[in-house]
C-alpha cells in the first residue's frame, strides 16, 4: 500500500455489528490549498480518499482501494467542517469488504459504496466495451496553459494536468488525452481519479457550445462517480495518460467514461463521471 498525500486524523469508534461512526475536523489547510483560490472547498476524491482510510484503520490498517462502485456529492464541505461519517461493512469474499457510507457535515456531503480489498489484489481489466479512441494526429488541437488556466478554477498544488489534446475523430463521440507526470508526493489512487476529473472538464469546455461559459464564477463539478475500478498501481515519476470521452450532455450536465494507462496499461478505469457546472462563490 503506498502513502497518501495526506493523513486523515479520524476518531474512530469501535466496530458494532458491522457498523461504526467516525469524526473529523477539517483543520488542515493544506486539503484546500488552489482548490479553489478565494473559495475554498474540500476536493471530492480527497474526501473519498479520507474514507477510505477510517475504513482501513477500522480493518486494521492493511486494506487497498479496489473500487468506488458509486459516490453521490450533495454538499461542499469547507474549512474548519467537521465531517461525521456512518460506515457500513458487508463481507465480499475473498478478504474484500464493502463498505456503505454516508458522511455529513453542516449538511448531508456524500453518499458513498467502495469495495476495500486485501494489499496485493487487483480487479481484472474485464471491461472490453471502454475502447481508446484513435491516435491524435498532427492537427489535432492542443490545449495550451492559457486555456487550461481559464477553464479549470484549479491552482497549484490542486491542478492535476500537464497539458491535453482534444481527439476529433469523424462519427466518434467527442474525446480527449489529457497527460500528468506524477510528482513525489501525489501517490494515492484518488489523486488520480482527481487529474482525470480535471481532464472531464477540459473536455467538456473544449467541444461545448460557443455560449457555454468559459470563465467567471460557474466551474465544473463532480456530482456523481460510479464504477472507478482500480486495475493497477502507478508511482511517481510515471506519465499518467487519460483516455477520456464525452457520453451525454445536457444543459449544464455532462456524462464522461473512460480511462487512465501508464506506458499502455491500464490503472483506472471510471465507468461513468457525472460533472454540472456550479457556482463556487
């Protein structure tokens, strides 16, 4: 198991029939940091992340991250929150646990279902329906840092995506190969299902209509994951390459699926990223 890029300090009661409580004040600033300057609210894969961990702790430290079936955000949790969550453990076979969880802060944050699997194991890449788009030709228009910079309310250390090239493939659904080289203290698995978030918004900007905003207060958000399935490891200094494509688009929703190769193979695989623009101020 590697290292997270943060430890969750989390109070956790004893197991009781299966279920426990655990409770965390959101004091370190460094959660927050460029996510987002002058409003800043908890990023949605770290409080996955931070989950997780008081689930590992309640099953004795030595658990993975093997898959986040489904996640619903209902609220932004800010600075100084404290965060109550209510975690459910159902024995999966072969040493994995799912956990059901819902986590609560001024209001109801989120919803969430992870299977937790034994140090070691990993889902096999079954799913032969997410196909790579074609290669990018030489005339397919990158997106440079100006624009990276306008669209995404991301800052350092929170920006995730080194640069992106958008895929327009005739009678293909609009598509996008974001890249990001992993720096040495980006190590856990939602650090990576965050850059991929960020390559879903680019997307999303980069082929929406001309009167879509691209600046201002209105930023895309995720609202729902469901089916992120952790097929392999990645460490620092190895060049993430996400995969992704635009499914459904609606007003101010967007449905996004694909996935994320290091050298050609393949570390996640998101069945389905459900974005909204929302106003962050």
């Amino acid at each position: 198991m590697r290292p997270a890029p943060f430890i969750a300090r989390w109070q956790v009661a004893p197991i009781v029939c299966g279920a426990f409580e655990a409770r965390l004040v959101l004091d370190d600033e460094t959660l927050f940091a460029g996510h987002y300057p002058g409003a800043p609210i908890l990023p949605g894969t770290f409080l996955i992340e931070a989950l997780f961990q008081a689930a590992n702790t309640a099953l004795g430290g030595m658990a993975r991250l093997e898959e986040v079936v489904a996640c619903r955000f209902h609220s932004p949790l800010l600075p100084g929150d404290a965060l109550v969550a209510t975690f459910t453990f159902k024995d999966a076979g072969a040493g994995r646990t799912i956990a059901h969880v819902t986590a609560s802060g001024r209001t109801k944050a989120a919803e969430l279902t992870m299977i937790v699997a034994p140090p070691g194991a990993h889902p096999k890449d079954t799913d032969s329906a997410l196909t790579l788009p074609p290669p990018a030709g030489p005339s397919a228009p990158t997106l440079d840092t100006p624009f990276i910079y306008r669209v995404l309310p991301h800052r350092p250390p929170a920006l995730l995506i080194d640069s992106a090239i958008v895929l327009d493939q005739p009678g293909a659904a609009p598509a996008l190969l974001a890249r990001r080289s992993i720096a040495a203290n980006e190590f856990c698995s939602m650090l990576i299902v965050e850059s991929f978030c960020q390559a879903c918004g680019l997307l999303r900007a980069a082929t929406g209509p001309a009167s879509e905003p691209r600046e201002g207060t209105k930023v895309p958000v995720v609202a729902k994951f469901a089916g992120l399935r952790f097929i392999g490891d990645a460490e620092p200094g190895d060049l993430l390459e996400h995969h992704v494509q635009l499914v459904f688009r609606s007003g101010e929703g967007a449905v996004f699926s694909g996935q994320t190769t290091v050298a050609g193979r393949v570390v996640l695989q998101a069945g389905r990223v459900v974005a909204a623009l929302a106003d962050i101020q």
